[in-house]
C-alpha cells in the first residue's frame, strides 16, 4: 500500500498547471481535432481482432497507478496474477502523464485511422468524451464484461459521453471537494465560506483544473454541473472573479496546493481526495470535507482505441479489474475511489483501516450528492476553458 505523499501525485500529473503557452497548444489541437478528416466513423475505421492468434496486449497506464510489490517494484501483483490466468502477456507502460499532451501524442495515428500501437489506454473523462465524439474509440462487447455489468457503481453509469457503458469502463475515480488544515484555521463546511470568509483572506487555493473549480461553483449556486447553461456558467465564474479580485484566492494549482495545506502555509482550498487522504494519514487535523452542495466525481477510463488489434484480450483484462477481489486490491495501493461494488468487503481481509474509508469508498449519501461534469462539445470546450483562464490568470 502506497502511504506517503508523492511529490507527483496522479490526480496531479493528470492537470498540471498549464501555463498560457500550453493552453494555447491545447487549443491549437482542439482547433484541429473537429475537422471532417479528423473524425472517423465505426464504418469509415473498421479494426481487426486478433486476439483468438495473438495473446497478448499493450496497456499504456498513468504512472502509480498499478500496485506494485513493495520489496520488487518490477513486479505487480494483480498484474502478474492476470497473465498468470489468462496466458495473455501484458505489455504495460506508464507513458500517459497528461492528457492534452498524450492526446497530441496518438492524435495523428487515430485521425488517420492508424494504429497507435497501444490496445487499452486510459484518459480522464473529459478527454474520453473528446475521443468519443471523434469517433476515435472502438465499442466494447458487453457479453464480455460480466463483471463490469454486475459491479460498475450506480453512481457511474450512464454517463453522458457513454450512456450505454460500452466505450469508457472507470479505472479509479476521485472527489473535488474542500479541504482545511484545523491545525491554522476552524471547520470548513461551504463553497462560499471558503471563497468569503474574512480569516481565510489570502490563504485559499483553488484549482487550475476547470471542471473541478467551476463544478462546485455551479453546485454551490443550485446549479447541476452535469447539465447546465452558458447564462449559470457564467454566473458561477463571477462569483469566482470576485474572490480573485478580493485577493481571497492566493492562487490556483495542480496539486502542488498538498505541501502548503500540510505545513499550513494555505487553510483551505479545492483539492482532490486522494491528496488529503494521504495528508491526513501524517496530520488528522488535515480533513477532506464534501460540501454542502455537492462534490465532483471524475474518472480515469480504461478505452480501446481504433485499430488496436487485442480488443477481446483487452476486454478480459477489464472484465478481470472488475472482480471485487482484484479492484480491492488495486485500490489498497493507489487510494483513489474503487469503482467496483463488493470491493470493500474484500479490503476488510486487505485493510480494514482503509475499508472505512469513505473517500476510498463512499456511502450512497456522498455518492449521491456527487456529479460528473458536463460533456463539451468543441466550441463549448474553447470557451469555457477560455474564459476561466482569463480568470485565474494563467
């Protein structure tokens, strides 16, 4: 099990904190990405299985994002286990450390109906559902995926980029919530106590990530950020914008926000759960708090790309993930939210410290108030993300 707080955290490698210069190469590729030739259709890009010849399969992961053995980090348990079933040989790279960067990395092969030589990749559900509009990502059989059918959670299906669960299958999944450090400031229970209250002036963090930021700040206005207006998403950045001009906000952040809340150098901000968790293993006055309104829920999602040539060795593997036993013990290392029912009966036998833990796996009263951010359409997703970053200032 992984415990202490890494310097790179995977929520963290997953946004960053883009600079102007790579928002606008960010841009530059959604700019491209809607053109005629760059879409393709499942007619138009037909991909052949071999898997019934070929055991074998290439996954191309984020990085800390597989248990490893602690005395062989060469080796990785669940992994190994699954070659060991299967005779399917896994060939697993961790080449995945943004998504905008990853998605100009494979852009060309998949525009092009290319093989991009990797048969599962995994992207963060805002870039699934950019691939998926494109007509980038290849259907998955469900007769093949029994136990994602029995145990994907409630709270992730039909999903608005994939209603029917047979193109994007969650890895791991997170909360965008508050968080405070009791050691420097009191309880914390609101969106706007944090962006108001007079003796957090100066000392809050905020997201550089937008679906995040603008999440809960759509949910503390009463707004659902799964489905929403232009006229209510501006009305939450203005709220935002005024926290900024009042210098309430300090700054915004990838998860470099982690050390400062540790140290107490920030009371409060918006961060992700499998930060604090691991910062509240070392300081239980660090606590992780689901607002009133509501907290995001994302995803990482395990997807295969057209002309990938494994896509039945590829579904074994996700239907194998999704056997509790096996998603318990992939959640005992990496500490994010298992997307797999009965999973937590099986960490009891693992640990049974982190089977109580809610931010690893909520009740159905925190599930419930959690939402995934609204799919964009391209020329929504230029503009939103424009005008937040004219905002925070990057």
């Amino acid at each position: 099990m992984r415990t202490p707080l890494k310097p790179f955290t995977r929520r963290g490698l997953l946004t960053g904190t883009l600079s102007s210069a790579a928002l606008l190469a960010a841009g530059g590729a959604l700019a491209g990405c809607g053109t005629k030739a760059a879409t393709q259709t499942e007619e138009g890009c037909k991909s052949e299985d071999l898997s019934a010849t070929e055991k074998k399969l290439a996954f191309a992961n984020w990085p800390q994002y597989m248990d490893v053995d602690e005395k062989d980090e060469s080796k990785r348990p669940s992994l190994d286990a699954f070659v060991q079933k299967t005779g399917i040989q896994v060939t697993y790279t961790e080449d995945i450390n943004d998504n905008n960067e990853f998605f100009g990395k494979v852009q060309n092969q998949l525009a092009s109906c290319q093989s991009t030589d990797r048969d599962i990749i995994v992207l963060t559900d805002w870039m699934a559902a950019r691939m998926i509009r494109l007509g980038w990502i290849q259907k998955l059989d469900p007769a093949k995926l029994p136990n994602v059918a029995a145990n994907l959670l409630p709270s992730l299906l039909n999903r608005s980029f994939d209603p029917d669960n047979r193109i994007a299958i969650p890895w791991q999944s997170g909360l965008a919530g508050l968080a405070y450090n009791g050691n420097v400031t009191k309880e914390l229970r609101t969106v706007d106590e944090l962006l108001t209250r007079p003796d957090l002036k100066g000392k809050v963090t905020a997201l550089s990530e937008m679906r995040d930021t603008m999440g809960l700040l759509l949910q503390s206005n009463g707004h659902d950020p799964a489905n929403f207006t232009g006229a209510q998403f501006d009305d939450a950045l203005n709220k935002l914008k005024k926290a900024v001009d009042s210098g309430q906000i300090r700054k915004f952040t990838g998860n470099d926000y982690a050390p400062d809340l540790a140290k107490g150098d920030i009371a409060a901000c918006i961060g992700w759960s499998g930060d604090v968790i691991q910062l509240t293993g070392e300081d239980e006055k660090i606590q992780f708090v689901s607002p009133d309104s509501g907290v995001m829920l994302f995803s990482d999602n395990m997807m295969v790309p057209n002309k990938a040539t494994h896509k039945a060795n590829a579904e074994a593997l996700i239907n194998y993930y999704y056997d509790p036993a096996v998603a318990a013990q992939l959640a005992a290392y990496v500490n994010y939210i298992c997307p797999v029912k009965g999973a937590q009966a099986e960490m009891e036998k693992i640990d049974p410290e982190l089977a109580a833990n809610p931010l690893i796996f909520p009740d159905e009263a925190l599930l419930s108030k959690s939402k995934v951010f609204m799919a964009l359409d391209e020329k929504q997703e230029k503009e939103y993300e424009t005008k937040f970053q004219q905002v925070i200032g990057a």
